[in-house]
C-alpha cells in the first residue's frame, strides 16, 4: 500500500513536473503575435462562454439520434451564418460544413465535433433533463446526449465564434466540420465520417491538419491525449447460429442453438485472457445482445449474437477475428449446428492515431488551454470514427475530463450510461484548446 502511494506520488510530481516545463518551453518560444492571440482568445472565450451553456442545455434537452439531426444542424447551420461563415448543410444527410476565411495568408485547418444523441433514456434530474422519445431499430426509445456530443457541438460553435472575432488577424482559413451519425447511423443506412469524407468535408478548402475533442467522466479541466494509436478500432460482430427447432420438452428431437450460443459466448472470453497477447496492445471481446426464441416451449431454429471487437494493431486484429470465427464454428458443429460470424468496421481500418510530430508541436497550446492539467499516456478502449480523417491528414484528439470536482473517475458514471454528467465548468477549456490549436498551428507557433 505504501509502494503503491509513493508510485502514485512519484507519478503525479513527474506529471506536475513535465507540465511545468512545458509551460516554460511554450512562454519562452512563443512568438508575440501568437501571444496576443492567445489573450485575445482568453477573452472573447470568457465573452462567448454563457452563449455556449445555453446551447449546450438547449442540445441537450432537445437531443436527435444520428442522420436526424435536423434541429440541430439547422442551428449551427444559422449560427455559422451569423458570423460570416461560407456553409454548406447536408452533408452526409445532416452535416454542416462552416468555412471561416482569415483575413492575412496562410494554411487552412480542420476542427470537428459530432452532434448525434444515443438511444438511451435519462435518469439525471436536470432542469434541461431530455424528455425526447424516438424509434431506434424499430424500438420506441428514450433518446439522451449520454456521450456528451452536445457539449462538443456547442464548444465548436464557441470556438467558431472566437474565432470569426479575430477573423482580422486569423493567418490562414479553418473549417468547422459538425458530422452527424458519429455513433453510428441507423441500421439500414450510411452515414458518420466515412460518407462526410466522401462528400467533400476534407475539400475546397483542403485542410492539412485536424483537431478534435471528447468529453470524458475525469478530473475537470483535465486534457488528456497520447501519441501513436490512444484508440481502439472498433469491429461490429455479428454470429448467427443455425439449429434445429423442436419442442422444449424433447430437446433430443432438434438442435438448441440457445445452449450452443452460451457455450460460444463463454469460449470467445478465452481469447483475450487466454490466446492473445495483450502486453503488445489491448483487445476486447463482447457479445452484447443475444436473440432467439418466441416462446417458453419452443427450441427456436436460430439465435443471432451481435457484439463488438476492440483491438489498436491491425495484425492482432486480424488474428482474433480468424480466432473467433473458429471458435464459433467449431463448437457450433461439435453440437450438430452451424454458426456464420461476420464483421464489419465501425470506424475504418484504423485506430484513432494521434501524429507524433503534431503532438510534439501542439503540445505547448494543450498545456496553455488546461492550466497545465494533462495526462500524456492516455488509452482508451472506446473508439471514434475521427480516425478516419486520421487516415487522410494528420490530427490529434484529446479528452476533456468533466467530471463533478471531487469525484473520482471511477465512481463517475461512463459515457454511454444513463447517469452521464457533464461540469460545465470544464467547457471554458475546451473552448479554448480547439480555438487555441486551430490560431496556433496557423500561425505557425506552439512548436
């Protein structure tokens, strides 16, 4: 217990440490025209900061699942407007694209949140609490911001409005990229980062970097981020097991897919704690819905599993899918059955994948825009579809810790929960590390 309090003490000073001489690094080489930026951007946030609350409590209470986003959109879409801004609305159904043209030379630069809400049904008592009901999957469905989107919709659009008041001296052109369907599109159609790359988000202007953030259940204020891969790839899983349907009272007569998929279920969790090496890279397997059956005395024909694989290196990858799909068939023909897997990618090919030498050189605005509040070697399990502008330019994604001050991560709800909370006084930091990273790499400073 004792090692364990020094480790973590040693931890924190390092971490206090690095943060402080980053600090030094970014005032001592930090141009004057980028400082004078930076304090103008401390102010207009300070200015646009109860504009941004009030949307974000707006989104919030009014929440719309992927490709629906129309409400929403529309308010970006008139907002962006207001300021100047060149738009363009449906993108990729409900996508906004706001191009913001500074007023001297320079290079254009990407920043991007997503707007979708989740098909869950609130249990925060808030006065701005969602209410809003929908159909998800052919299911009536609560629907509820619990990835906090509306918070990264409305930091964005206070960031644009920073923005556009420093339009004089902006060096260079910044698109605002608001992708809807980020969690994923309903079933049956397309939608998220794929179809807005597709439909031009990464064009006319062509940006050569990236930057974005996610709300996170950790300490507020805190940005978090790490070189190299920090998110996982996310597969879709899908097994569908194939039996032999017969009463339930004469199990003899027919094959049960119902107790053929338990048996998989329990074998696909040996591949991660018993076949693969996770000391290379992490990797997750879950099956997260199981359906068969219509009635207590029937064995039905068929069962369908669907679930989710995590993993951050494409060979690994590679090598549990083929792990899984044998463990599958094998057992399902072990039993008289047959069982189809398949797998499709949630967000690309690759991993959120954080460029080094971007990092390196941004790192400076981050330590600036949180206080000095960081955490350098983040991972996380959960995936994102921003990697797949990753796979065209150069980017970097950090976490916003939104925390209540004083919880602890671990008795945070998660995102995705019912219970997900957003302090907004963490959003003044968010605000300010995207206005902050698109001026700054503009300028050519923070390096």
């Amino acid at each position: 217990m004792i090692r364990d309090s020094i480790g973590s003490f040693r931890r924190a000073s390092l971490a206090a440490i690095l943060a402080a001489a980053l600090s030094l690094r970014a005032a001592a080489q930090q141009p004057a025209f980028q400082k004078a930026g930076d304090d103008e951007i401390d102010r207009r946030v300070a200015a646009v900061m109860p504009q941004v609350l009030t949307w974000r409590r707006d989104f919030h209470e009014h929440p719309e699942l992927g490709n629906r986003e129309v409400r929403t959109a529309k308010i970006v879409a008139d907002y962006l407007r207001s300021l100047g801004l060149e738009v363009r609305e449906g993108v990729a159904t409900t996508g906004v694209v706001g191009v913001l043209r500074g007023g001297r030379p320079g290079g254009v630069v990407a920043l991007r949140a997503d707007m979708d809400a989740l098909p869950v049904t609130e249990q925060v008592e808030l006065p701005f609490k969602s209410k809003v009901r929908s159909t998800f999957a052919g299911q009536d469905v609560g629907v509820m911001h619990a990835c906090g989107h509306d918070a990264h919709t409305a930091m964005l659009m206070g960031a644009a409005a920073v923005l556009a008041g420093m339009k004089a001296q902006l060096p260079g052109t910044v698109k605002f990229i608001f992708q809807p369907a980020e969690e994923g599109p309903p079933p049956g159609e397309k939608g998220g980062a794929e179809v807005m790359i597709a439909q031009g988000a990464l064009e006319n202007p062509a940006p050569s970097a990236i930057f974005g953030l996610h709300v996170w259940p950790e300490e507020p204020g805190k940005l978090s981020f790490k070189p190299g891969a920090s998110m996982s790839m996310a597969d879709v899983l899908t097994i569908v097991v194939k039996g032999k349907q017969t009463h339930g009272a004469q199990p003899w007569k027919g094959v049960d897919p119902v107790v053929i998929s338990a048996q998989i279920i329990t074998a696909l969790q040996t591949i991660t704690a018993r076949q693969t090496d996770i000391t290379a890279a992490p990797a997750i397997v879950t099956v997260a819905t199981i359906n068969g059956g219509l009635r207590f005395n029937i064995i039905p024909d068929s069962v369908v599993m669907t679930g989710t694989v995590r993993t951050f290196d494409k060979a690994m990858r590679a090598d549990v899918q083929a792990r899984i799909t044998r463990t599958a068939t094998l057992i399902a023909q072990a039993s008289g059955a047959t069982a189809r897997v398949d797998f499709g990618s949630a967000t690309g090919g690759s991993p959120v994948f954080n460029d080094p030498a971007l990092l390196t050189r941004m790192t400076p605005t981050i330590v600036r825009a949180s206080g000095g509040k960081i955490n350098s070697n983040a991972v996380w399990m959960p995936s994102e579809d921003y990697s797949m502008y990753q796979e065209k330019i150069p980017g970097l994604f950090l976490f916003l810790g939104v925390n209540k001050s004083g919880v602890k991560v671990d008795d945070a709800a998660a995102n995705h929960s019912p219970l997900f909370f957003v302090n907004e006084d963490a959003l003044p930091v968010g605000v300010k590390a995207l206005a902050g990273l698109a001026f700054d790499y503009l300028s050519g400073g923070a390096k």
